[in-house]
C-alpha cells in the first residue's frame, strides 16, 4: 500500500509540475494574469511535410502581364431566311459606346492625345485634313479599346506605324494606309484611298488577330507600270510561327479601282496579296478573306495567296471579262498548301488558278462560276530553285480537291500565270481529286498535261451556299 501511496504522489506532481511549465511558456513575454476565471487552451501546431516548398530565397523572377488568347475561328453561319450571307460571330462592325470622346482639331492635338491614350480612350477628330505621318505605340484592351473616329469626315493624309494593340480606326479617310506590326486592332467602315505603288495596308512581322471590316479599298488611275496592293500580308524569311503575319480577318469590305483603259498598264490593282517564304510553307497562316466584294479591278489579280491554311470564303468577284486589259479578278493559289477556297461566286472573270499544293492539298469547294473557271495548271520545275521536292517554285496542280464546284474546271490544260516558262522541264498536274462536279463531264476539262486524276460522282461535304453580293448592297463596305 505505501508503494501504491507514493506512486500516486508521484503521478499527481508531475501533472502539476507539466501544467506549470505549459503555463510558463504560454505567458512568456507577457505579464502573468491572475484573473482565477482565466482559461487556457492548448493549441496544436501541425508540423511541415517533407512536400511542402521552401521559402523562397534571393530576387524573386518578374511575372509577365497576362497576354490575350488566340481568338477561336467561329463556324460560319447559315444564310439568313431571306437568303444573304450572315455575319459570323467574331465580324464587328461598331466600336461600342462609352467613355469621355476627346475632341482634337489638328495634326498636333492628335499627336499628343495619342501619347497618353490608354485603355478606353475615345479620341474624336473634327472634320478636315491631319498632315504628317503617325507613329502609333498605345495599348487598349479587348473590353476598352483605343478609339479614333472621325465621324466619316476626317482625313489622315500619312502614313500610319502602328506597333500598339487594341486600337480601333473607325469612319476616317486614310490616304496613305498604315504598315501593321501590333495585335489585334480594328479597321471599321473607313475609305481607303489607295495611291500607285504601294502596299496600303501592310501586316508584316507582328501583324496578327487584327480585323479589317466594312472599309471601301479604291485604287486611283496609275502613272505607270506599278503594282499596287491594297492589302498585303507579308511573312518574311526567317520568321518564327510566334511572330509571323498570321490569324487577320478581312471582312465585308469593297475593293474596286478606277475605270480600266484599253491600253497601257491599267491600274494593275491587286486586293489581297498573301506572301510567305521558307518555313512559312510549313506554318499555318489562317488568314480569312470572307465575304468581300471585289469589283472590277483592273489587272490579273483579285487574290494571290502564297502560304498555308488561309481562308477565302463566300466572297463575290465581278470582272469585265478575261481579254487583255480588263477587270480580270483572279484568286491564285501561288504556292503553298491546306488553304481553303469556299462558296465564292465569280462572274466574267478569270476564276480560281491553283498552281501548287503538292505537301498537303488545298480544297476548292461549292463555288460558282459564270463565265469563269478553275484551272488546276500544269507548270515547268524552275531549274534556279531547289530541288524538285522543294517548298517553292514548282507552279504545278498536285494533290488538290475540287468538290462539288459549279462551273468549268480544266486540270492540266492551262499554264497563264506564272509557270517559269522555259526555266525547267514540264511538270503535270498530278493526283488531283474532283468530287460531285455540278454541270455534267462537259464543264470538265483533262488537259494533255495532267496525271492520276480521280473523278468521283457524289461527296458527303456539306457545302454552304455561294451567294452574289450585289455593288448596291449597302452592308458591304463603310455606312454612314
């Protein structure tokens, strides 16, 4: 019993002895309370995991500012019930309302309200003429774009350099156009006024994701020889996927030019000019060209396209016809690969010329032509280029697919554009594939100089309708 006695004796001073000590720790640093309502608790603290991160040491790296996705391509839409083309969804046509509009009157004011513009800054430029070039480095964003209207009465008579990003251009008189290097800027129901020899608006390195809608593109007579561009998207040598001139969308908009003459040069206007070089015949572009009207425009070329995976669809051209100096409007696929030409109507022009498409095929689908075409060219290997399996310069049809196209196709028949004449052997169109034809075996042609084309009857594509935009409609091109 007396060592049960002191066992317990023991037990009971210790426990007073541990609760003093917790007591002390807890108060240490503070004055002792007395306070005999007083509670104490002990808290738990749970201890690292040998997961957890250790504290960071030294400089901490910059976190960059968050940038913009790549925009998805919407679908395009059905027509609407009454028959016309529908706007897809990404196709913007005002800037929305909002913000204090700045009001500036000259060419000086202009420069110094675009010095300090930021994210929704509306600047409003009265009516009259702005001499001088523009350099351009401000940024908006996608919810509060940089805003400079001029109410359709304002006329920018330089160049603009345009680096910023978010900048919207909307109802000015350009005379000069503007060379494009930022993202995502806007060009909304402005004139263009196109002199000779110039690529009015250039997109080069840099230029991507911007949008150009409703505008009216028209050339003047020229002086000479010249060839003038009224867009041109250039993807230079050496140029990286990241940075190169890709993802713009050109829409609704009028390309037209000056009366054509029956001599001389004519205007020699080219609406939209797609250029890319070396690995660019690698990398996607997905430039869209949809729904525009190009109207008579005096010299080969409505459309030249040298790059991968752009995209010309529902878009009408209207010539004068295929003789020598006349409103021709050819879309030529130059070389490249995977670009697609959809539901466009052509009339009394010289239709779709396809020159290449050799790695992976382009598709031509559901266009109609009247008194127009579809040459898939036979060509010469350009003996100055690279081998035969280089990426350039090889100006034959092969590996293409014509489906269920309304109008005469000739494949192997025709080399009119650009096929090195003389420089090499003949290259044939080879393996291309025509599918569900509409007009019968009569509107298609198999040239002499053609190879291994297949010819089926039916086609499971769904094709959308290609629908004429009429010079009179007034959603095409700037309102008032």
């Amino acid at each position: 019993m007396d060592a049960l006695r002191k066992f317990k004796a023991r037990a009971i001073l210790w426990v007073f002895l541990m609760g003093g000590l917790l007591l002390a720790f807890q108060n240490c640093g503070q004055s002792l309370k007395t306070d005999e309502n007083q509670k104490f608790s002990i808290t738990s603290v749970t201890p690292p995991t040998e997961d957890d991160d250790d504290p960071p040491q030294g400089p901490q790296p910059i976190v960059p500012d968050p940038v913009d996705p790549e925009p998805v391509i919407p679908k395009p839409e059905e027509p609407t019930p009454d028959g016309q083309l529908a706007l897809s969804a990404d196709m913007v046509s005002h800037p929305a309302p909002g913000g204090t509009p700045i009001q500036v009157n000259n060419v000086a004011e202009l420069i110094t309200e675009l010095g300090r513009a930021h994210d929704g800054t509306r600047i409003v430029l009265k009516a009259g003429t702005y001499d001088g070039n523009l350099n351009i480095s401000a940024n908006g964003t996608a919810a509060n774009p940089i805003v400079i209207e001029g109410g359709g009465a304002a006329r920018i008579s330089g160049r603009i350099t345009l680096t910023g990003s978010h900048i919207w251009f909307h109802r000015l008189t350009l005379d000069k156009g503007a060379e494009i290097t930022g993202r995502y800027n806007i060009f909304t129901h402005n004139q263009f006024r196109v002199p000779d020899h110039s690529a009015f608006l250039l997109l080069k390195a840099g230029g991507q994701f911007n949008k150009i809608g409703f505008n009216r593109f028209h050339s003047a007579p020229v002086t000479s020889g010249s060839l003038t561009k009224m867009i041109a998207i250039h993807m230079q040598s050496r140029e990286t996927l990241t940075n190169m001139a890709r993802g713009n969308l050109v829409y609704r908009n009028v390309f037209t030019s000056d009366a054509f003459t029956t001599s001389g040069p004519g205007n020699r206007s080219i609406g939209i000019y797609i250029a890319g070089y070396d690995a660019h015949l690698l990398d996607p572009a997905v430039n869209r060209i949809e729904q525009n009207l190009f109207l008579n425009l005096d010299y080969q070329w409505a459309i030249q396209i040298k790059s991968v995976a752009n995209i010309v669809r529902q878009n009408t051209f209207l010539g004068k016809g295929v003789g020598s100096h006349q409103a021709r409007a050819l879309l030529q696929l130059a070389h490249g690969k995977e670009n697609l030409v959809e539901s466009n109507y052509f009339e009394d022009t010289m239709g779709v010329s396809v020159n290449e498409g050799n790695f992976e095929p382009n598709k031509i689908i559901g266009n109609k032509l009247v008194r127009s075409m579809i040459d898939a060219n036979y060509g010469f290997e350009s003996l100055a280029a690279k081998p035969k399996d280089s990426l350039t310069k090889l100006y034959a049809s092969i590996g293409n697919l014509f489906i269920k196209n309304d109008g005469l196709l000739r494949i192997g028949s025709a080399c009119d554009v650009f096929c090195e004449h003389g420089a090499g052997p003949i290259m044939k169109a080879d393996r291309n594939v025509v599918k569900a034809h509409q007009g019968g075996l009569e509107s298609l042609t198999l040239g002499t100089h053609q190879t291994n084309t297949i010819i089926e009857p039916t086609t499971s594509e769904i094709i959308l309708p290609a629908i004429k935009i009429l010079p009179t409609d007034t959603k095409f091109g700037p309102s008032n």
